[in-house]
C-alpha cells in the first residue's frame, strides 16, 4: 500500500491558552518569483483546518507558503494590539522534498510572537 502525503496545519493562541479559532489562511505555491494561491481555509474551533490543505497527487515537491491572517484574528479575539499591530500578516515558507509524507506545518502565536516546526 503506498503512503498518501499531505499538508496540514493548526494555529495555537499561546497568549490565551487555547486554540486559535476562525483565522484565516492562504497556501501559495511559488515556482521562482511565480507565487499561486492553491488553497484557503479558515481554522475551526480546535484551531485546525478540517482536512488536508492539500493530499494525494495535488501535493508536489517544492517551495510553499502559508499565509496566516494573525491581525485580523487577534483584533477579534480582543487582543491589546497597538496601531499599527505588530503582526498583522504571518507568511511561512517551507519546502516539500517527499510528497509521500505528511508535513504538518503549526503556528504559535501570541500578539507579539510567533514560532511553527515541522509537525507530525
């Protein structure tokens, strides 16, 4: 039986202890300067996207971003955010060498900070 790959992600509110419920994000594939937007997808209350942002022949080797609309879920969530906000758009920029496997691609974030890893 061979391994279906897959993308997924999940966004953590590290300021508030829990899941970061109904933030928005965009994956983009980049092919050099080229920058397309393959999917989008909004976190449910557990902080994940329901499914796999991408699975089976649709995940390709190669350069990709997840796009993380953190201002607008912080505004929401009632977070004190100066004016500008100090992290408004989060983009991550990652690679996919065996799109056999699962990548799993987390955020953390807090109002002024944020960190991911490689998942599983």
């Amino acid at each position: 039986m061979s391994k279906t790959g897959r993308l997924t992600t999940h966004v953590l509110d590290t300021a508030l202890g829990k899941p970061a419920a109904g933030l928005a994000i965009d994956l983009y594939r980049l092919d050099g300067e080229a920058r397309e937007r393959i999917a989008s997808a909004t976190t449910n209350d557990d902080g994940r996207v329901d499914g796999a942002l991408l699975q089976g022949d649709a995940l390709t080797a190669g350069t990709y971003e997840l796009v993380f609309h953190a201002g607008d879920y912080l505004k929401a969530s009632g977070a004190a955010l100066a004016e500008p906000a100090f992290l408004d758009v989060v983009p991550l920029r990652f690679g996919i060498a065996d799109p056999s496997s699962h990548y799993h691609v987390p955020l953390l974030l807090s109002a002024y900070s944020y960190s991911t890893y490689r998942g599983s």
